[in-house]
C-alpha cells in the first residue's frame, strides 16, 4: 500500500491496542504502543531510500529482503530496542506484540496488490502478488480517516476500529470474489490463455488486464463483469542476437526483466547507434504503455545510455537518456 494508507493503520493499531488490557491501564505503554504500530507500519518501506540511488537499484529491491520472514521477525525486535530505553515502563512483551501486528500486517496488506513483496523469502524469491487491491485504494484509506475522525470525536478506539477492521475484511472477500470472476471471464473470451494477469485500480470496479497464450498477448479492461479487449500483439521470443544480449548486460534492463512477467520488444538501429527497447504489458493508459526499459548501444555494442521506469511520453524519455548515462 501507499505511505500515507500505512500511516493511518498505524494509527488505526495503535486504537485497537487500547482493547489491550495492558495497555488501557497504562498511559506509557499506550504511548510506546502508539510509537511502536507508527513506526512498525512504515518500517518495511525503508527501502524507498533506494530510489535516490537509481530507478534499477529501487525496482530490483523493494519490497524484497525488507519485507521478507526475517525482517518480519527482526523489524519489532529493533523497534522495541529503541523505544523501550526512553519509556523504561512499558510492557516489553505488549509493546513487541502491537509493533509486530503492525510490521506483519504492513507485509500482509502489500501481498493483495499488483507490485507483490517477497514475503516468502529465503524460502522462495517468488514474488507473491494477488492483485486484488490497487496501491492506494480509497474504500480502505477512507475508513481508516473515518476511523480517526470517530476517534477523534470521543469514540472509543478500540470498538471503532474492531468495527473498520470488520468492513475491512468484507471489503477484501467482496475483492477477492470480483476478481474472480473477471478472471472467468477472461478464461470464457480467451479459453487458450496461459496466463492471465488482473490488475486493479482505483476505481472500485475497473481492472487492468493483461492474458497471454501460446501465440499472442492481449491487453485490455474490465468494467464489472464486462471485458474489453484493446490491444493484441503477437508473441516473438526475445532472439540471442549480440545486440539483445549486449543490451540484457545493463542494469536497467536487467532490472527491468527482473519485474516485469509480460512485455513486448523492439530493436531499432539507427546510423551511429542501436535502440533496445522493452515495455510492459500490464500498466496501459491512455493509448500508452508507460512503464520501460530503454538501452542505446553504439555501433560496438558498447551502452551508451539507459534507463528504466515510468515515461508518459518520448520528448521525455529522450531526455532521460541525454541525462542518465549507461
């Protein structure tokens, strides 16, 4: 989810924590709690920093070892450890309770949308994504505000936000089965598909599409129940050519590859240089495919630029390359 939706169930936690007899009797228990579901919601997310570096660096690593089983286990350990010297009274045990319901339900929520985490890892690098949830979903955002709003009101937390987390856990079943059936759907206007990506956005009941079969790609959107197909591609498997392969030595690409499970290709080669372009699949929007991965070799095949990320039109992805060398 986005930052400012894991603020607010950060603080949605610390309100139910008030259901928590240890913390209901005792004022610095709740204060540590408050700190530690705060900061507990944002941890996993530290590697946002990554994206100062390079798009590359960021794509190929967030949401991966931060939100994997150890930092799971070891992100309240370190939280606890730093809270618990300032407010020495607390409840040790409650405080790692609430701050690892707060760092497991951060990794736990992330898994419903289209990016996914690693969270199984080190036992399996498989990125777990189920697209039910778009990154920033209203519905959810929206209650945890109301939530806060009640709260503020004079409501007592805690029922409040059992109350949300209740409609919260509707809301996701409600999800779950929507997607299902855009999925068959799908299934009854492709039956050869082999793979088929759902994608939701912010709109309750639209979704991204994108389905693969032996021969084609098919992009489209659904509205309910209905499909639309808008754009198809024949499948032609990446060639071995030494330009590809020159071009697959770049960090961006490589990154790029790393994320993406459906994308289209192209090479073009122009008087003093080649242009080695990858675009997925999955993110159309208005006519356009904005997420990329770009690489321009010279003639020797030495990279002279790249670039990966999100480019809504070329004036723009031209400048990228002028600026980012390879």
């Amino acid at each position: 989810m986005d930052t400012g939706t894991h603020i607010v169930m950060g603080l949605a936690l610390a309100g139910l924590a008030t259901l928590d007899p240890e913390v209901a009797a005792n004022s610095t228990t709740a204060t540590a709690v408050m700190i530690g579901t705060i900061v507990g919601s944002q941890a996993p997310d530290i590697d946002t920093v990554l994206k100062l570096r390079n798009n590359a660096v960021y794509i190929r690593n967030h949401r991966g070892i931060t939100h994997s089983i150890p930092a799971v286990l070891l992100w309240p350990i370190a939280i606890t450890a730093v809270i618990y010297p300032f407010l020495p009274e607390t409840n040790l045990l409650h405080l790692w309770l609430w701050t690892f319901l707060a760092v497991f339900l951060h990794v736990f929520v992330d898994i419903f949308n289209g990016y996914g985490t690693q969270a199984l890892r080190p036992f399996s690098p498989k990125w777990v994504a189920l697209g039910m949830i778009n990154t920033f979903d209203p519905i959810i955002f929206g209650l945890h505000v109301l939530g806060l709003i009640v709260w503020g009101l004079g409501a007592h937390p805690g029922f409040t936000f059992l109350v949300v987390y209740a409609v919260l856990v509707g809301y996701y079943i409600i999800r779950f089965f929507a997607q299902k059936r855009v999925v068959q759907e799908v299934k009854t206007l492709i039956p050869d598909a082999t793979d088929i990506i759902i994608s939701p956005t912010m709109k309750f009941s639209q979704w991204r599409i994108a389905v693969m079969n032996k021969q084609q790609f098919f992009v489209g959107r659904a509205y309910k129940n209905d499909v639309t197909i808008l754009d198809q591609f024949n499948r032609v498997k990446v060639p071995s050519s030494p330009v590809i392969e020159a071009a697959k030595k770049d960090k961006n690409l490589s990154a790029f590859l790393s994320f993406s499970p459906v994308y289209r290709w192209e090479v073009d080669e122009y008087d003093d240089y080649y242009e080695v372009k990858f675009i997925d699949l999955r993110y159309r929007s208005k006519d356009h495919y904005p997420f990329v991965a770009v690489v321009q070799l010279d003639l020797d095949l030495n990279i002279q630029s790249s670039y990966t990320g999100w480019i809504f039109s070329e004036e723009k992805l031209r400048k990228k390359l002028e600026i980012l060398p390879g």
